[in-house]
C-alpha cells in the first residue's frame, strides 16, 4: 500500500500523512542521526517529519530534506514537514522571530505544521530551559491567545501553512477555540499518547472540534533519563501488545502503531534504524480486529512517560487536569 495515501484531512483543508517520522533523540545522540535517519525514512517512502526547535536538530533534519529535493527524490510540496516554536519565544513579540530562526535552520521558505510546544512561557534567552541559580527552570505566564494571534499572521505570511498546539489539555483548546476573533483554529493538538496513556476523553473532545490528534511517545519512549524515569514499564515488553504481535505476526511496534491509527490518530514514529524504519512504514498493511482494540484499550493506566516536570506549578502546567 502507497503510504503516501495514507492522509488525514486537516480543519483547514490541508492533509496530513498518516504516518510520520519523530526525530526527538537524547542529548547523548549525535544530530547527525536524526539527518541520517531522514534522508533513510524518505528513501522508504516517509513523507511526515516532526522536528522542533528544542530538538537542536532542525539543521540536520533541513539538510537531509534539501539533499533529498536536490537528488530529485522528492519535491517540497511531497514532504509535509513539522517543527514547533519553543517556549521562550511565546511572548507575541518573539514569535515570528522563533519562526524565522526556525526556517533558517531547516534553510526552507515554509514549514507544512507549526505548533506552540507547551501550552506556557518561558524566560526568553539563548537557553532551551532557562534556569535560575538552583537549576529551576524560569517559567512565565504569556496569553496563550495573544501567541496564537502571531501565529495566525505567520500563516497569513505564507510562512507556515497550518498552525497548531502540543501538550494543550481541554481547557486550553477551548482558550484557542473560544478566543473573539478566531481566525484559524488549531488542526492538531500534538500530544503523549500511547495503550498506556491513550488519551481516549481527550481525542473524544478533539475529534468533536474537527482537531487532529497526533501521537508523539507511541512507541513508549526514549527513555531519556533527563525526563524519564528508569523504572518505567517498557511499553514494547508488554504482554498483551507482545501477544497481539503472535497473532498477526508483526512487531510490538507495528501493533501500538496501528493501534493509533484505527483510532483516528496521525501517529509519528521514532528511529533512526533503518531496519525499523522500514518495518514500522508496514503499518497500512494489516488490521486489527475490533476485540484486539478491545484488548490495546483495556491497557490504559494513564501512564505519562513525558510529565514534562519543568512546567509542574505553572497555573498553565497542562497534565493537572484530567484531560
């Protein structure tokens, strides 16, 4: 099956791919592999990439893109492209800035989807996460709606063709969606979700706002030890996904993949293996029967590999409310 079908539409007329590839590594992983992992992922046929500002390697993932055009592999209007604008940037004055920033790092005219990472501010500055002298990240209140107006002429501009937001909750979309002269509201709302955390109250609410939601940590995680706790359960280990994997002769992987994408969920997939790569874009060839979604569902614990800590406090932290 040609992935490049696999599309779901967009609020604003757009399509996304199904299917798209994550490029958040730990600090420990050289950017170069995210590159390297691009330019491998579009060769097999990947045409969703996810980067961000705060991933450090929007250069790479950039260049693999370019180097791919100028092969003739691809054109730029194939390749739907992600990257979201960081947290220190939310204040309205900053926003085009981190746009810009942005697009010259990737050194393209536009990015396909721009989200706002986290649903609150940062102190602006060079840093990624400001801290003060105990090491605590500086946080800050920003309106929301004042960033998402920026956004809105950035679209205008031409300089990103949708917009949307990450890690929102309900009651940050509804700020966005309820917010007097609303232009464009958000397509996606990009968030963990996973059997573990599968998010089921908040895809209802996104789905009856025409809002895509678009699964980061799908696999589990990277288990980063700067954000993730080392105890956690390995998602891919466990029993019932590794069970479904017998019975249709798949990965635990390629399960948890397709698992997402029956529930309407765009869903982005992380590796720099080729191997795996390839195995993972097999996802449109199979399905699962409704008591194996049945069985995936019952396994949620609302499990959160990605607490993101750093907001804990902020009144605008997103993952205090229930969903």
């Amino acid at each position: 099956m040609d992935s490049k079908l696999q599309r779901v539409a967009l609020s604003d007329g757009r399509f996304i791919p199904a299917l798209g590839l994550g490029t958040y590594a730990p600090d420990a992983v050289p950017k170069s592999e995210a590159g390297d992992a691009t330019k491998i992922a579009i060769d097999i046929g990947y045409r969703h990439v996810d980067t961000a500002c705060a991933y450090g390697n929007e250069k790479e993932v950039g260049q693999a893109i370019r180097s791919k055009i100028a092969e003739g592999a691809v054109k730029r209007e194939d390749i739907f492209l992600t990257s979201k604008l960081w947290c220190t940037f939310f204040r309205p004055e900053l926003v085009r800035k981190g746009l810009e920033e942005s697009l010259k790092r990737l050194q393209l005219d536009y990015v396909d989807l721009y989200l706002m990472h986290y649903p609150f501010g940062m102190k602006p500055g060079e840093e990624i996460f400001p801290a003060d002298e105990k090491g605590k990240v500086i946080v800050e209140s920003v309106d929301i709606c004042a960033t998402w107006e920026v956004l809105e002429k950035c679209k205008d501009a031409g300089l990103v063709k949708s917009i949307g937001v990450s890690n929102f909750n309900r009651r940050q979309l509804e700020m966005i969606l309820n917010k007097p002269g609303l232009k464009y509201k958000p397509v996606c709302n990009q968030v963990e979700c996973h059997p573990y955390l599968n998010q089921r109250k908040l895809l209802d609410f996104c789905k009856s706002k025409d809002i895509v939601l678009v699964a980061y940590c799908a696999l589990g995680s990277s288990r980063d030890p700067k954000w993730v706790e080392q105890s956690a359960p390995v998602l891919l280990e466990e029993p019932v996904l590794c069970s479904l994997a017998k019975k249709h002769k798949r990965s635990p992987a390629l399960i948890a993949l397709r698992y997402q994408l029956q529930r309407g969920v765009v869903v982005l997939a992380k590796s720099f293996i080729e191997k795996e790569l390839k195995e993972n874009i097999q996802v449109f060839d199979f399905q699962l029967s409704s008591e194996d979604m049945k069985a995936l569902e019952g396994l949620d614990k609302n499990f959160r590999y990605a607490a993101a800590d750093f907001g804990i406090g902020h009144p605008d932290y997103p993952f205090a409310d229930e969903y």
